[in-house]
C-alpha cells in the first residue's frame, strides 16, 4: 500500500501548489526588485537613472519537480523638460515561470511607461502616472502528465499505467495582450525621510486563459496598494519598510475571495560612514499564511546582490519541512554621464536602499 500513499500525498501535494499559482500571478518574495510586477507607477521610482535588476527563484524542491522563476527588469529615466525636473521612465519587465510535471509555464513581455511630474521646485515630490501592456503566453505539456484514466485497479497494492490518455485539449498554449495601470507619489518628510505610496490596476482587459473552448477561464482585475519607507535610525543606519496589497476583482468591481499581503522589514548599514558605496542589509519579509523570508542584501558601488529562502508556514509546510524557495537577485543602478549634475541627483524620483 506504500505506493498508493506515495501516490496520493503527490497529487495532494500537486493540487495544492497549482490551486496557489492560479489564485495569484506569478512574483518573487524580494518584491521591492522587481518594481513593475508591483505597480507600474512604481518604474523609475529609486536614485539614479538605470537600473537592471535579474532575478532568480527555485521553489519546492523538497516537495515535487521544482518551480523555477526567472525575472529581468530594465528602467530608464529621460528628463522631459514638459515642466522643470520633470522626468519619463521607460520600462521594460520580462517573465519567465515553468511549474511542476507538465511544465505549466508563463511568459510575460511587458514595456511600460512611466510620466513623473513635480509637485515642488524644492524638495523631492513626484506625482507618477504609468501604463504597462504588452504580450503573455501560457503553456504545458501533456505529454508529462499523468491522468486517472491511465491507472489501471486491482494491481496487487502497486500502480500500473498506460502509456496514453483519452483526454484531449482544444489548446496547449494561450496567447493574449495583458494590459496594467498605476498611480504612485513619491516624497520627503523632514528632509531625509522618504517615502512612496501607490494604487495600480492589473488585467484591465481581463484576458481568457482556458485550454478548452467550452470552458472560458478568465483573469480578475486585480486591485494593488504599495508603499515604502525609509528613514535614517543613525548616521550609517536606515530603517527601510516595503509593504503591497492585492485583491482581486470580478464583474463590476465585485470582490472575490482571493487576496495577497507582502510586507518586509530591513535595516541598512552604511559600511563607510556617509559614503553609501558599500552598504549591508538584512531583515525578514513576510507573505501573509504562506511564508516567512530572511533576506540579506550586499552593495557595491553600483551593484547589489540579494539572496532570500522561504520558511514555508501554509498547508504544505509538513510536507515540505517548512522549506519553500530559494531566490537570487542581482541588481545594477547608476546616473547617466550626462545627468550627473548635483541637482539631478537631489531632485528626481526616488527611494533610498
């Protein structure tokens, strides 16, 4: 009877971890890298001009085939000159998500744009509207699964399977156009305390993602809130807070049952005192009834590398012995040579890390 137990502690396990992944998009527990997956109105939100950011993320490995999740995002800031210190981000997000046995992967390619315009000539205040649309592709493969048609009973305590099923599927693969909104401010309270808050909308166009004709699945607009904080504790310290918050919408706005928290506590050190060329940070992000993140992050100069694992606490944290998933991130950020005027980089959107 081993097997029989083996058997059906997988496909719990499976039909645990896919209802997961149907129930929100994809995403990475060092969130605040991948700003576009946050909110649109979030791109170009940091201090400098460029910034690419890749990241890496294995997750289940202790349970079934691993989740493997590759993420690069690139933004750009012009100077648009509509209006002083005003400025243009030009994103762009690529995803790439392939999920357990049958492969279920999703591809995203997403630019994005992003008009920040200021609110003082004085001090650090921007008003943010962007847009992100762009092409998404969702496919598996049949071919690695295996069906209840396939088992044959009454095989003496073991399993026996054929080599086929009879289930067919009108589509293996769904392309369609995903379209994204945001609005975020951007400001400083008492001159070294900065901070963000944003609103962005997700799946405007609430695109069908069904593999059979006659049952359409389609994707709920998703509703986000964001903020950031971040404010000196010393000379060489800052403490530094990212929080979001997702929910998901039917017709008219309705609200469904699915919703999402990330929050992340982190304290920076300065390793070189006002330099901010080597800084140190850690701390613990959390992802509410599913997992619990320590994270550290070093930087370089103009590089930083971040590494996290998830302590798993949902209903797979037996099976999985509380071990969820490993993530890399490696990130560049830097002033253009021609913007490296002192106002340029005192006054332009931006957040501390």
């Amino acid at each position: 009877m081993k097997g029989y137990y083996k058997i059906f502690f997988i496909l719990v396990a499976a039909c645990l971890v896919v209802t997961k992944s149907f129930s929100q998009d994809v995403g990475f527990s060092q969130f605040y890298d991948q700003p576009l997956l946050r909110n649109p109105a979030l791109a170009g939100i940091f201090t400098g001009d460029i910034r690419v950011t890749a990241s890496y993320r294995n997750q289940w490995q202790s349970v079934t085939v691993p989740y493997r999740t590759f993420g690069l995002s690139t933004e750009v800031k012009f100077p648009v000159n509509i209006t002083s210190d005003d400025n243009l981000t030009v994103g762009l997000q690529l995803l790439r998500d392939v999920a357990g046995t049958s492969q279920f992967s999703t591809t995203q390619i997403l630019p994005a744009i992003n008009y920040s315009l200021p609110l003082s000539s004085q001090r650090n205040s921007y008003l943010s509207l962007a847009f992100m649309g762009g092409s998404m592709q969702q496919r598996f493969d049949p071919t690695k699964l295996v069906l209840n048609d396939q088992f044959i009973p009454g095989s003496n305590g073991t399993f026996s399977v054929l080599p086929y099923s009879r289930q067919t599927f009108d589509n293996t693969s769904v392309n369609y156009f995903d379209l994204s909104t945001g609005l975020s401010y951007n400001g400083v309270m008492k001159e070294d305390i900065d901070y963000f808050v944003g609103v962005g909308l997700f799946h405007i166009t609430k695109p069908k993602v069904g593999f059979f004709q006659s049952n359409t699945i389609v994707l709920n607009r998703k509703l986000a809130f964001n903020a950031g904080l971040s404010a000196p504790t010393s000379e060489t310290d800052r403490f530094i807070f990212y929080a979001d918050y997702f929910r998901q919408f039917a017709e008219h706005l309705t609200p469904v049952n699915i919703s999402t928290l990330q929050v992340g506590a982190m304290l920076s050190r300065d390793l070189f005192m006002g330099g901010g060329e080597q800084t140190i940070t850690g701390g613990i992000l959390y992802r509410m009834n599913d997992a619990i993140i320590p994270v550290i992050q070093l930087q370089q100069a103009k590089f930083m590398l971040g590494i996290s694992y998830d302590i798993n606490i949902d209903k797979l944290a037996a099976a999985a012995q509380h071990r969820g998933g490993f993530e890399l991130v490696l990130s560049y950020r830097d002033f253009l040579n021609n913007r490296k005027s002192e106002r340029r980089q005192s006054l332009c959107p931006r957040f501390p890390m």
